[in-house]
C-alpha cells in the first residue's frame, strides 16, 4: 500500500482534495495498485514555523 506524505504550507479543502485525487491518480497509473490501496498524509506546517535563506515565511510578506 503507497502512503504519500505531503509537507506544505495551508491550503484550502478544494486545493487539497484536488490535490490528493491527482496524486492517487499517479499512484494507480504507475503502479497499477487500486485506488482504495493509496493513501496520502498531509502536514500542514503554519507560516511562522517555516523558514527559507534563513527568514520565516511569515516575515516574507511584510
């Protein structure tokens, strides 16, 4: 059974379930196992608890 983990930012519920229903997609296509047998964890990780070149996310915006 192919368990996906997404590591992202926040997104809406639509962004997400798009999201799972084409990685479920790519999971039955190449590699022929059923739909019902992938499953995909998404980690949401708020903007002030991630950083890039050293600055949080949060601080990018401002």
């Amino acid at each position: 059974m192919p368990i996906v983990t997404v590591q992202q930012g926040p997104r809406s519920v639509e962004l997400k379930r798009e999201l799972v229903a084409k990685i479920t997609d790519a999971f039955v296509d190449a590699l022929k196992v059923p739909a019902d047998s992938v499953q995909v964890w998404i980690q949401e990780t708020p903007p002030e608890s991630w950083a890039v070149a050293g600055r949080l996310i949060a601080d990018k915006a401002n």
